[in-house]
C-alpha cells in the first residue's frame, strides 16, 4: 500500500504545482490589464498567422512540393532516374565539345 502511495506522490505534487502557477497567473492577469490585453493581441496575431499559413499552404503546396520532389521514373528528392541521365556531359567522353549557355 505505501508503494502505491509513493507512486502517485511525484504527479500529485506536479498537479498541485501547476495549479498554484495557474492561480498566481490569473492573479496577475486580473491585476495588469496592459500584459493581459498585450498578451491577447499576440496570441490573435499567432492564431491569425497559423491560419494564414495553412490557407497559403493549402493554395500553394502542390506548387511548392511539385519544386521539390522529383516527378516520374526517378523517384522522389533526387533519385536516380532509370533512363537517360540529364547530365550526358559528365558522362560523355572529353572529346566532345561542351555546349555554353548561349547555345
């Protein structure tokens, strides 16, 4: 029974610690009405911002990961392609001109 008891000691002093903090939160919140009313504005600039990226990422996010993620036979995030390989210079032998940008 006192093992049971030693267990659920740790939590029960953690709950206790997180009301207290949670009064003298509240205390001081009803005292500064300028800390609460600028703690307010920043968490509805924060919700405001977290939505604003979830509509953007919702609009656009096919576009950002078509960017990133390698479409087709090569796989995703820079695979190996089973094809051609774009880079045919590097392969090819040193006999063959290099084309500039130009061309």
């Amino acid at each position: 029974m006192a093992a049971a008891a030693e267990e659920w000691e740790a939590p029960s002093r953690a709950l206790r610690a997180l009301a207290w903090l949670g009064q003298e939160f509240m205390s001081d919140w009803e005292a500064q009405d300028l800390r609460a009313a600028l703690f307010q504005l920043l968490l509805l600039w924060l919700l405001v911002s977290l939505l604003g990226i979830q509509v953007a990422w919702r609009v656009y996010g096919n576009t950002v990961t078509g960017l990133y993620y390698r479409q087709g036979p090569g796989g995703q995030n820079g695979g190996t392609p089973d094809g051609s390989s774009h880079f045919s210079s590097w392969e090819s032998s040193s006999n063959e001109a290099m084309k500039t940008h130009r061309e």
